[in-house]
C-alpha cells in the first residue's frame, strides 16, 4: 500500500528530528513553510546553477542568496537549512507528496516568490543544439495585479538562448535573430496564468476575468437604466413597428431598424 502525503511528511519530520542538532528547534509551522517557498521560488533557485545543470533533479547545496532567504523567511537558523534542503528536496521539487497552500514572501536579497519567469529555463525552440539550462538572463522591475493581494511589486526575468537567438519571456518568445523590424512576438500555445499587459506591468488571468465579469454586469446594469427611456423614445417614432417593438426581448429593441 503507498504512502499517504501524511505519512510522507511524518517521515520528513522523522529525519529532521534525526539529522538537526537540536531536535527541540523545530517547528511546524517551519517547516510547511520551507516547503511552501521553496517550491515557489524554484525558478530562482535554477537561475544560479551551471549550465551543465540537469532541472529534473534538485540542486544539491543552495546559493547564499536563497539560504539568507529562507533563514528570514521560516525563521530557522542558517546551518540549519541546508538540513532541512537535504531531506525536503526531492519532496519538493516533485511537488507532489504534499499539498501545502501558497505563502508569498520576499526581501531584499533579489529573491521573490512573485518574480515573473518563463515557462523552462531551457530552449524551447525545436531543433535547437543547446540542450543546456539558459544562462543569459534580463531582469527589470514590474508591477502584477492581483486577485488576492492587490498590486504587487516585483519583477520579470527573460531568458536568451546565444545559439538560436531567441529570447524568452512569461507568455512569449522572440526571434532575435532577424533584422529589427521583422521580430514579433510569438505566444505560447495555451494561455498563460499571467498576462503581460504593457510596459512594466502583468495582470493575473483570474483578476482579468473578474474585470471582464464587473464590465459585463455594468454595461447590463447602465442598459437596464436607460432602457425604458429608450423604448419610450422608440414609441414616439412613427416610422416604428410599435407593436413588434413589444413583443421582443429588451436587448434586441435596441437593435431595430428605422427603416
Ligand atoms: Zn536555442
């Protein structure tokens, strides 16, 4: 029979009980924590690594960046975290043993759990020789708008491949290898959760949809206001069918012809 997430995360504990100095520090409220952003911030943790790096397995030691990171964050000590990296990291970068809900965080040590990256950290571009991670990286400040937090500054990161010339951004590549005026975007086949809207700033789908929800509902609700002063204009023309204008829908009223 396999093991349960709970189960899972018993025995994870088991280990840290084991390998921590001292066993009486942890906490776990810690530990979900840890769990929680440093599976969020695993774009940040693959930007750092070699180019030789393999993504489908997790790094074996951390950057000092994202440890001073996470010692801030989950409020453990510093020699403990590569502790608690050596036995969490399968568990979370296959994010699947567990479910644990999103904790955002950031700080002032270029890590962010927000920071907006490309979808894969390696080319996309078919047929293209360079197998390794991407290494070139641009970054620049962004704003995304958020359903749950508001307006949130933070960051966006393209990537560019120096073999085929592309570069690779949130929603999109371009093809840097042709003349200026010919490069364009070119999106990614599905849609992304985070829409890059203009210049510096992204919106999250589920923040566009309640937009498109709360423009729908005030065109209806300013239509709903109007309309009887609308129809009543509409009786008064002779060259109306007034008994046809009673007979159909309200929305369709507005739609009849003059003629
Ligand atoms: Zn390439």
């Amino acid at each position: 029979m396999p093991a349960t997430p709970d189960d899972l995360f018993q025995q994870h504990l088991e280990h840290l009980k084991d390998a921590l100095p001292d066993a009486s520090s942890i906490s776990l409220a810690a530990v979900l924590r840890f769990i929680s952003l440093a599976e969020q911030i695993k774009n940040d943790i693959i930007l750092v690594q070699l180019g030789n790096y393999n993504l489908s397995f997790p790094p074996n030691h951390l950057s000092p960046a994202i440890i001073k990171f996470l010692v801030a964050s989950c409020n453990i000590s510093e020699v403990d975290v590569p502790i608690y990296w050596s036995i969490l990291k399968v568990a979370i970068w296959t994010s699947t043993s567990f479910s644990m809900p999103n904790t955002h965080c950031r700080s002032n040590l270029v890590v962010d759990s927000d920071a907006i990256y490309p979808p894969h950290q390696t080319c996309l571009t078919a047929g293209c020789l360079n197998h390794k991670k991407l290494m070139e990286t641009s970054q620049r400040p962004a704003i995304l708008y958020t359903l749950s937090r508001g307006p949130i500054a933070t960051y966006s990161l393209g990537l560019y491949c120096d073999a085929c010339h592309m570069s690779f951004h949130n929603a999109y590549y371009v093809n840097y290898g042709v003349v200026k005026h010919d490069r364009m975007r070119t999106y990614y086949g599905n849609v992304p959760s985070i829409l890059h809207v203009g210049g510096h700033q992204y919106v999250e789908v589920d923040l566009a949809c309640l937009w498109r929800m709360q423009s729908v509902l005030a065109w209806y609700v300013i239509l709903m206001r109007h309309l009887p002063h609308i129809c009543r204009k509409s009786f008064v023309c002779p060259t109306y069918n007034a008994k046809y204008i009673s007979t159909v829908h309200p929305f369709e009223r507005l739609s009849v012809s003059h003629n």
